[in-house]
C-alpha cells in the first residue's frame, strides 16, 4: 500500500473528494493526511476524518496564513487537535522565498508557538520550510521537539544532513519526478527509515501530469521515484514508507 502523507484535501469539494478518496483506495493509497493550512480548513480537515476511514488529519497555520488568523486561534486550534484523528500539527513553518508571502516577524512567533503545542500535546509536526531550511530545523529542535517531518524537501545537503542528525524524517514530493530537481541527487542520503513521501495536492503534481490538479492517487508516481533513484523493489519501499508513518505519527 501507498501513503499519501500531505494532501490538501479542502482544495476539493465533497462531491470530487468521495471520487478521489475512492479511486486512491482502488489504487492501493490506503491512507491519506488532510492537511490544513489555518483554522477554517483544520475544521474541514477534521470533517474529511469523520466521513472517509482512510483519512487522518493534520491542523495547523502555515506561514502563508499567519495574517489572516482570528485573536484566538490558539485555542481554536488546540481543541481541534483533540480530535481523535488528528495526528500532527501542520503544517507549520517559514518561508523566506518570496516577497509577497507575510514577512519572518509575523511567520516566526506562529511557528514557535505551534511547536510548543505540539510538543506539549506530545504530537509530531509537519513542517513547510524553503529558503530557511537550517533556521527552521535549529528552531524545532530548540523547541524540543522530537518528531518532525520536513514536508516536500528541497533543501541542500547541509540541511538535509542536519534534520537527519537530529533523527527528523524527509518528505518527498511531485518535484522528485521532475528532470532537472536538484532534490533528486539528494534521496541517495536519506536512509529507508527515515523517508515518507506525499503529494501536496493540489499543488506538484508528479510526472507525466506536471502542472495538472494533482490527487492523493498520484503518490504511487512519487513513490515509483524515489524507489527508482533507492535502487529498491517498491513493495519493499512501500513496508519502509509504512514503518516509518506508523512509528512517526504512531498509527
Ligand atoms: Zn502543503
């Protein structure tokens, strides 16, 4: 079985959702993390968990979304969490790539905090780092925070050897199965039980359907990849990728 271990499900309407979760099932993804991205969609994340038995959640306010958050976000957030499946805090982070996104000053207390919370309600975090990776990573692990999974990496071998040394996990996305993706040379060192991989739906959607609305179905692609570039049987890859989930965010 495959995971599809970061999706955005509320880019979808129920109607598509029931398609997509159905054709994922029939394609051996068995299961899926909604993830939210602030508070109104942690709530629809929380709704996907209770309709469809292959979904699990994750909750939390990316750095795209620090400005748009009501006062009591926190403590809107935290009782969602409570929910039974609701398995991480995420996805959270920093993001210094672009000018138009928030700037550092308001991203960085949102992310901190957030860390706390999930090491406080003894959850793992999924976080979305690009061009701050180093920072990022040092943050998490100040927080003393011990599960991580730095969702859709991209970062270079610096900081990728750092989050392993602090025994983080690696996610990978669409973007390995694109030619020129310096990530590419990067899989060869991350060890088998360290590795997840995801779709980030609706964004990055793999290989021959690049550009397109990508779907939790399109993991095996990414999955099909990153066994590729492992040198390793994908059923093989597959019993890594589901140790590694389960003992992560302890399903
Ligand atoms: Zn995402």
């Amino acid at each position: 079985m495959w995971i599809d271990s970061h999706a955005h499900l509320f880019d979808y309407s129920h109607e598509e959702l029931v398609q997509i979760i159905n054709e994922a099932s029939e394609r051996s993804v068995s299961i899926i993390v909604s993830t939210a991205t602030s508070v109104i969609t942690a709530t629809d994340v929380i709704c996907h968990c209770d309709k469809f038995d292959s979904v699990w959640g994750a909750g939390g306010i990316s750095p795209f979304d620090v400005l748009t958050q009501p006062d009591s976000w926190q403590q809107k957030l935290r009782k969602l969490l409570n929910h039974p499946k609701m398995i991480a805090v995420g996805e959270i982070g920093i993001d210094n790539t672009n000018p138009t996104y928030p700037v550092l000053d308001k991203q960085l207390p949102f992310y901190e905090s957030q860390l706390e919370m999930a090491a406080e309600l003894n959850l793992p975090a999924v976080i979305h780092s690009r061009g701050i990776e180093k920072t990022a990573i040092e943050i998490c692990k100040t927080t003393g925070l011990t599960k991580a999974v730095f969702h859709c990496f991209t970062g270079d071998i610096d900081s990728l050897r750092k989050l392993l040394d602090y025994d983080y996990y690696v996610s990978f996305s669409g973007i390995i199965t694109f030619k020129n993706a310096l990530i590419r040379d990067l899989v060869s060192f991350v060890p088998f039980d360290r590795i997840l991989i995801e779709t980030d739906t609706p964004y990055l959607a793999p290989e021959p359907f690049r550009g397109k609305k990508n779907k939790p179905t399109w993991v095996s692609l990414v999955g099909e990849e990153v066994a590729k570039l492992k040198k390793i049987d994908q059923n093989e890859l597959q019993r890594c990728i589901e140790n590694n989930f389960r003992s992560l965010f302890k399903i």
